[in-house]
C-alpha cells in the first residue's frame, strides 16, 4: 500500500517541525525540501530525521526541476552531504531516503546512502510535460536495484494523464513511484491503488506553507474527501468532467461521502480536461462507470451519447453520463435540481404567477429555463449574445434581450424570482457582477446557482438591498442524489452537506 508523505516548504526547520506537527497520525513520511529553507538552516538539516521522529525524505530541487536551488552542482552536493554526515547506523537517526536526480550520479554520494542504510529515489522531474521516450527513461532509472525508480512529470493535457496511467500499467510490480503532477494528474495521484506508486506527495494547508508542487493535494483531500487510503484496484470509478474549476468541485465530497456512508467500494474524482475525445479514452482505460458533465462539455458530448433521456432533448444539454452495455447514456439532473432546490428556497408548491429573469443562456441556463416552464412561471432570458438567448427564450415561450436598453426594461417586469446561471462571480472564472448595471429594490428573489464562493458580489450586494438570496449550493445537492441513485442504483443517504444561505 502507498504511503502518503507531507511535503514540507518552509523556510526554517522549526518552521516545518511546527507543520509536521498538525499531521501527526495522519501521515507515514515527510520530505524535507531542503532547496525551500533559509540559508543558514541548511547547516543544522542532519538533526531534523531525530527531530521529526517519523521517516523523512531529503530533497534538494534545482529550479530546472520545479525546485528552488539555484548555487550549481557542487553546492548542492555540500548540501546532500551535509544531511548525511557523520550519520549513525540506528535508522531513526538517519534520513530513511534521499531523493538524488538521474542525471547526479555522485558515487560517493551514492556509497554513504548504502552505508548507512538510506534509500535513494532516483527521479526524473520532467515540468514541462510528459516525455515521449518514457521507456527509456525508466529503463535508466530502474538499473540500480537498490534504488527507487521515481518519474514526476507535469501533464499538460488529459491526453499526457491516458499515456501516463497506460504506462503505469505496464510496470513491473516492484518499488517505483510514478507522479502526475498538475491539474490534469489529479486523478493519476489519488488512484495509487492502480499506478503502484510506493508514495504519494501532499501539501501542509493547514500549516499555511507552499505547495511543493502543481496541484498538488492537500493532507485533507487525501483524508476527508478521497479517503485514498481504503481505495482498492476494484473500486468502481466515477467522476466530473469540465474545466479546470472542477478541482474546486463539491461534487466528490458529496458522492465520496454517500459511498462512504454506504459502504460501498467506489470513488467519484473530478477530471479537468482540455480533450472530450482524450477524456473519453482515459475514461475506457480506468473503466469509469458514470461521470457529472460541466461546463464547457454538457452540449459537446451530445455527439458521443447512445442515448438520451427526454429531458437532454428538450434541454439541449446533459449533465449526466452512465456507462450501459451499448454505449454512453445520458440524462440531465440539472433541471430536478433546479426544481426541488428553488421550491424549497421560495416555500412554495410551483411558480405559477412569480415573473423570472433568467441571466445567461448556457447548459445551466437551458435545465432552468425548462424547470421553470414545468413548473408554470413566466420568464425572460437576458444574455450577453443575442442569438443564444433568442434560441432558449423561444424554445420555452419566453420573452429575451442582450445586455442591452431592453434588458433594464425587462427586467423591470420579471423580477419576483432571478436565476443567475453565468460563471461571473466563480472562484477561479471570470470575476464581478453580471447585473452590475440592475438596482435591487429588496423585493426580489435572487438565486445564483454558483457555489464557490459561498456568496457572490452580486448575491452581497442584493442581500445589502433587503433581498432573499440563495447559492448553488441547494440545487448541487438536490442534483447530485439523482446522480448518485443514476450512478448507484441506492438512494442518497441523508448526510449533512454545505451551507446554503
């Protein structure tokens, strides 16, 4: 079974002995980032192995790799050297491992590690994508026996996460450690189950120190979210497709906890991606049984559909993927969401007479717009391109502008109820208020379906007017237990999940 080492950043010893501290339990090593600390705390780095008391790595990254060290070779053999000196044959002195790169082949480096009884991880840092010769490279990488083969690369697309888990695949089951490092090697780094990687890397959040590499995890994540420890080869893979915002996704807490809840052996992952057909193919390599489809992909993967439900028809958009024997099925659970999360916001049994605003025309725009008409309110749709709030507003009956004149006048008739569906305001989009130009009188009701933040400039500034507001939080919950039972075949159970205001 993997390991899960803490990475530690600081610039002090001390520093990274009060981090180590605020995972005690949680982890089985740490790596000293020896390249991260002040300069006159290199001299002190033999005594932090006996400080740390648990098995710690030692690493001096050059900038080249993705490290910090920029002194040259020699320099850095001083300081390699300096944290094995005058080492002692009790282990729990020593560092158990020292990281050294293929190309610094030092033997007497090499000879004092053997001494006294600490591994090397011979690694390959590749931060500028994932090498074609990668068979070679390990070839070289794996010729000493003694020696952990080690190759971390930064994925530049979801087609680099494919060939990277297919190369996995092909290893030997002896000790290596292979590392997808970046967003796109987010799934790569949870599913050690299947790669066989000897240690997985995260990141001290609590602790407030940097991360010692792109996307990496947090200590959290790997606990709280994935509880990677208990994920096993046959664990069914499920997941969410979109953009980079993914990684900020609630949606694996959500379904992580519901499999936790009942017992079931299965893991949801988020997959930013830049490639539907890449995606799709990863998706047959690691056998992904059902996956969330976000922006920008609940129109694109229409073509790629065996099926459909009724509802991504008449919405033009799907949310929801399920592997069936003939092929990819695909549903939209949006507009459920929508329904059961803005009735209960608004105590009320249907919209029947409550005029809406619909804000944006997109995948989410089209699940509410066909939720409202179900549920017998009468809407506009304003968006910032005419055509596409043309083609929703007509499909449904309702009236439509551009950001424009037309827009403040429509709005000033349909304002009981507006549903703001852009991405404006999201962590890590576009950022401000897509109604900056609208004045909130305090009687309307505002639902942005965004979650993270918990409150948006334009949810803020209604609530300073006297108006109800809700997050995205209520229809992401409401829309996830149709998935779940989509993905499952079992009922939601009824766990605890967010804040919506």
């Amino acid at each position: 079974m993997a390991q899960l080492c803490l990475c530690l950043t600081g610039s002090t010893l001390a520093e990274n002995l009060r981090a180590l501290d605020m995972y005690r339990g949680r982890i089985d090593l740490a790596e000293l980032r020896a390249d991260c600390l002040d300069p006159n705390e290199v001299f002190h780095i033999r005594s932090f192995p006996e400080l740390a008391g648990i098995p710690t790595i030692l690493s001096v990254r050059r900038r080249a790799d993705g490290g910090y060290f920029d002194d040259g070779e020699g320099a850095r053999l001083v300081v390699f050297a300096k944290g094995l000196a005058f080492a002692s044959r009790d282990r729990r002195l020593n560092f158990a491992y020292v990281d050294i790169e293929q190309d610094f082949r030092i033997p007497a480096l090499e000879e004092a590690a053997r001494t006294f009884g600490t591994r090397i991880i011979r690694s390959r840092y590749c931060p500028a994508g994932l090498p074609e010769d990668l068979d070679e490279i390990w070839t070289d990488l794996s010729r000493d026996p003694y020696e952990i083969p080690k190759l971390a690369a930064v994925l530049r697309g979801i087609g680099e996460t494919r060939r990277l888990f297919e190369f996995a695949d092909r290893l030997p089951d002896t000790e290596h450690i292979v590392s997808g490092m970046g967003e796109y090697g987010f799934c790569f780094r949870i599913l050690t189950s299947r790669t066989g990687s000897l240690i997985n890397y995260a990141s001290p959040s609590l602790a407030g120190l940097p991360s010692a590499a792109p996307g990496q995890a947090t200590a959290e994540e790997y606990e709280n979210v994935y509880r990677w420890r208990k994920i096993r080869k046959d664990y069914s893979v499920f997941g969410i497709l979109g953009g980079p915002s993914v990684l900020g996704s609630l949606s694996p807490s959500l379904h992580n906890a519901g499999y936790a809840e009942l017992g079931m052996p299965a893991v949801y992952l988020p997959f930013p991606s830049d490639s539907l057909e890449q995606f799709l193919a990863l998706a047959e390599e690691l056998g992904v049984r059902g996956f969330s489809v976000t922006v920008p992909f609940k129109e694109k993967i229409l073509p790629y559909l065996t099926e459909r439900a009724p509802e991504v028809s008449a919405i033009g958009a799907c949310n929801t993927v399920v592997r069936t024997p003939s092929g990819w099925y695909g549903t939209n659970t949006d507009a459920a969401g929508f329904e059961r999360s803005v009735l209960d916001f608004l105590k009320r049994p249907d919209l029947k007479g409550v005029r809406t605003a619909i804000i944006g025309a997109g995948g989410s725009a089209r699940a509410v717009a066909y939720a409202l008409q179900k549920l017998g309110a009468s809407a506009c749709v304003v968006n910032r391109g005419m055509n596409k709030a043309k083609q929703l507003a007509e499909r449904h009956g309702f009236e439509w502008a551009g950001m424009n004149e037309r827009a403040v006048e429509l709005l000033g008739r349909y304002n009981d109820l507006i549903v703001q569906t852009t991405s404006v305001g999201m962590e890590g989009g576009v950022p401000g208020d897509p109604l900056e130009w609208y004045e909130f009188t305090g009687s309307e009701a505002l639902v942005d379906i965004i979650y993270n933040p918990k409150e948006t400039p334009v949810m803020r500034r209604a609530r300073e007017a006297g108006c109800a507001v809700a997050n995205g939080l209520g229809m992401l919950r409401a829309q996830g237990e149709v998935q779940f039972e989509l993905f499952t075949g079992k009922k939601y159970p009824g766990l605890p999940f967010g804040d919506v205001v």
